[in-house]
C-alpha cells in the first residue's frame, strides 16, 4: 500500500507546499546540530533554539491555556487548554486554573479530553513549541473539548520507560480530576493522541491502561513512531528523501531504548518478536494517519494491521503523497480532509 512513485532527493520541494517545507527543513537542520556521535545530545542548544509561546489564559482564537505541575516528584507539567469564557475569538479570559481544576464536573453535555503527546522522537520539543501550541488550538476548536499536552521528559538523559510513565501519570491524573469530567457519569472521557514519538507514547500508555481496567474513548495516531531490526521496503527506498534519513532514525532509537536493547524492542517495535499481542484486552479504538512519504509508513500499516488482528477496531487514513508533518500547518487539502476525520472520530466515539 506504500506509495509506487519514484522519488528522488530533488523532488522533495516540489512535493510539499514551500511553508511546509521551510518548517520541516529548519527543523531537520537544528536537528542534526543537536545530535552528537556518541549518542549525546546538546540540550542547552536545543532549548536555546526551540521556538516556544507561553501560556495565555486570554482567548487566542476562542482558546485559553495554562501550565500546571502534577507530579512534583518529576517536575511533570501538563498544558492545558479549553474554550475561553465567550468562544467568540475575543478576549475574554476563563477561570484561574487551579479555580476550574477544584471546581466540579464541567458540563452535562458530554465532551473529550484529549491528552495529547507531541512527538520530536523522544528527544526535542515540548508541550510549549509552537508549532504543537498551535495544534492543540486548533484541536480544541475542532472537538469542543479539553486539550491536555504532556510535557513529558525527554531521551537520551531520560530512557525508556520515562516518557511513558509520565503517560501514564498524566492519564491517572486526567482521570481523577472532576472539572475534566462530563455526560451522565461525570467521569472524563479520555482520548489518547500524539503524532511521530507522541503517537508512540499514546500507544503504549493506552496499553498500561487496558490492563489496568482504565477506559480510552479512543486513540489518535498521527505518523506514529515504530520501528524494527529488520528494514522495510518503504524504509529502503525513502531513506534520505522527504527529511528523514534511517540513521537518524536509528539515532533516536538507541537514544532512547535500554542501552543493550536493539529495535526489535517492544516499545520500538510493538508487534515485533518480542512485542505483546493485544487479544482479548479491551484497547480503544483507532484513528492511525499515516503519510505515504513517510519512510517509516509500512511500520505503520503493519502496526494497524497488528491491531487489526488481535480483534481491535482501526480507521486507517492513508495519505499517500503526504510527508511527515503536514498536519501541522492548515495549507493542503491532507491537513483539512484529516482534520475532518478527528473531529469525526472523536464525535463518534465519545
């Protein structure tokens, strides 16, 4: 299903509107600066470079946010954001955020939660860059709901599992708060999402929480991080082509994993030898967008084909000429017609 069109590492400009390709190459440059050989990484380069906006509890286009630590053990900080008081793209300000976080069920008509997990492959960004600021703006627009961006800690000074116990505690957490909550029950109604490591993160967090018993209205995977030992077609033949090469891939990986674990990992690769089938666990549903130029895309198919096969319903948006990325800026008919589909699935599985 992968994308047959040949490829070249000239063409690359033209596949992508110009913006998108600005941001991604920029992105790609700062990257490759931050990443050292011996698997060190710049830190203090790369929160001098990373672009990112403050919290605003005054509307920006009808959405207020707010930081807020929820475990002082690790310092673990969440953004949080909701609809602004009057919604109408003025300036109205919302409740403090520790008044609404004591307050009471927010609302009899049911509305999602989305704890989202912005990817960087383990190692950049945060939950304040800009460019993820930006998203969960628009998708707190376009669900109706509440946004809660994790700022979860980071490879290669914090491996595996980090960035998924902080998941993890961020989902206790929005669970247990009654201003998140909403319908009938009053309980939170919990969307997981998160695209490249995020998507990752969202995947094994939504299994912690089968296992434990805590429902997930559903999963958003927006080019999801897998991975896996062995190379796969798409890998081989869009290596170094649309941004992304295998060894910076490869990079990341061991970055992140124990450090005498190889790719077949389960985390890396959930389905792999080593991965845990999924049958017979109550896992949500999923949302999987995956992009055809995307080398890492046949790992993604088969990773919705693994679900797939242990019994678990999939919505599959396949986007076969679009890169890695293109649904953080609103100028291809890819971001629209996707952001569409969330906003269908989230409706329909609230």
């Amino acid at each position: 299903m992968a994308g047959s069109d040949e490829v070249n590492r000239n063409e690359c400009k033209g596949a992508v509107p110009i913006h998108t390709w600005v941001l991604i190459s920029n992105f790609k440059l700062a990257y490759n600066m931050l990443r050292r050989a011996d698997g060190t990484f710049d830190r203090d380069l790369a929160e001098f470079l990373d672009r990112r906006v403050a919290p605003d509890a005054r509307a920006q286009e009808g959405v207020s946010s707010f930081d807020h630590v929820i475990d002082t053990s690790t310092g673990l900080e969440v953004r949080i954001y909701r609809a602004a008081a009057n919604n109408n793209g003025g300036g109205g300000a919302t409740l403090p955020i520790l008044d609404f976080l004591g307050g009471t069920p927010a609302a009899s008509t049911p509305f999602p939660v989305i704890l989202f997990f912005h990817g960087g492959s383990f190692a950049h960004s945060s939950s304040g860059t800009a460019i993820y600021d930006n998203l969960c703006r628009r998708l707190v627009r376009l669900s109706k709901g509440v946004v809660v961006s994790v700022n979860y800690r980071r490879a290669p000074e914090h491996r595996y599992p980090c960035a998924y116990d902080d998941g993890w505690a961020a989902l206790k957490w929005a669970t247990s708060q009654p201003s998140l909550g909403s319908g009938s029950s009053g309980g939170a109604r919990v969307f997981l999402s998160g695209d490249s490591s995020g998507g990752n993160i969202a995947h094994h967090v939504a299994v912690r929480a089968a296992v434990a018993g805590i429902r997930v209205r559903g999963n958003v995977l927006l080019n999801a991080m897998f991975g896996g030992a062995e190379r796969t077609e798409s890998e081989r033949r869009l290596d170094g082509k649309y941004f992304v090469t295998l060894q910076d891939r490869d990079w990341y990986w061991k970055a992140y994993l124990p450090e005498d674990a190889d790719r077949d990992h389960p985390a890396c690769n959930p389905f792999g030898p080593n991965g845990r089938r999924l049958a017979g666990l109550p896992f949500p549903r999923s949302l999987i967008i995956v992009s055809g130029l995307d080398l890492t895309c046949d790992r993604q198919l088969a990773y919705a084909d693994g679900l797939r096969e242990d019994g678990h319903p999939v919505k599959l948006v396949y986007r076969e000429k679009a890169t890695v990325g293109f649904y953080l800026l609103p100028n291809t008919n890819h971001y629209h017609e996707v952001m569409e589909e969330i906003a269908d699935f989230l409706r329909a599985n609230l």
